[in-house]
C-alpha cells in the first residue's frame, strides 16, 4: 500500500507541476476580486503545507527555503508581502524536488503516530503520517482549483 500511496502524491504533484509550466508569469501576481491570494501564492503553499504536514507534524524541521514560510504560510497573503517572493523557477525547483525527498525521508513511516494529533483549520484530526501525507493531497487540490480560477480570471479580462 505505501508504493500506492507514495506514486499517488507523485500524480497529483505531476499535475501541479504541469500547470505551473503551463501558466506564464506575468499572471502570477493577479489577485482577482474576491480572492485572497495569487498563482504565485498557491504554488508557494502548496510546497509550504506539504512540509509542514510531512515534517512539522512529527516534529522535525520544514525542508522548504524558509523564504517559503514567509510568503506562503497559512493566512499569509500578497497585500502583506514585503520583499520579493519567490520566482516561478524557484517554486518549480521545490515542488519537484519535495516529492523524492518526501518519499526517501518518510517511506516505511506512513504509519507512524504523530507525537501530537494534528488537527487543521476544518477540525479533522489527524494521527498518522500517512494521514497527514494524503490530506496534503487534498489540499493541493483545493489550491490547483484556485489556481485554475485566478488564471481563467486574468486570462479572459483586460488585467495584463
């Protein structure tokens, strides 16, 4: 089951990193009204919360740069930014690098006990790993959507 597991976060992380080449960057700021945040910003939390639910919850270190926390942590948003995020380039670079890194540092540990139960902003509540590593699945999902959202917007309006 752990192969299954670790070739579907593979998959859905190929459709993240095919949409981020797919998208041009001078799309990657637009913060189309009603949203929050940009491309740029989902991408970046993408990586972010991956670590976060890799890592953070069995108490280790984030591997992501920590310019990543910075920009991209939960309720962080562009209005708030001050500095340069990252460019398209160094996100890419961490997305595609996350997924090995993720499988070598974290295979035979899916069903490892989280020291403390992980609970997100829904109120579900986590135990394992494993658990954890899938819901971040879901959750770059949630994203990729709002991803494809802010870039349908800004494509089809007068904004670029």
């Amino acid at each position: 089951m752990e192969k299954t597991i670790f070739n579907y976060v593979e998959k859905v992380r190929e459709i993240t990193e095919n949409s981020l080449k797919r998208i041009p960057e001078e799309y990657a700021d637009i913060v189309p009204k009603g949203f929050n945040n940009n491309i740029r910003w989902n991408f970046g939390h993408i990586a972010f919360v991956q670590d976060k639910l890799t890592y953070s919850v069995l108490g280790e270190d984030i591997q992501v740069p920590k310019e990543f926390e910075t920009y991209f942590r939960p309720k962080t948003k562009p209005a708030d930014w001050e500095g340069t995020p990252p460019t398209f380039s160094e996100i890419s670079a961490v997305l595609a690098e996350q997924k090995g890194r993720i499988r070598e540092t974290i295979k035979g540990r899916l069903e490892e006990k989280l020291p403390t139960p992980f609970t997100n902003s829904a109120g579900v509540t986590f135990y394992t790993v494993g658990e954890t590593l899938l819901f971040s699945c879901f959750h770059e999902g949630l994203h990729l959507e709002s991803i494809k959202k802010i870039y349908h917007f800004a494509k089809n309006s007068d904004i670029i």
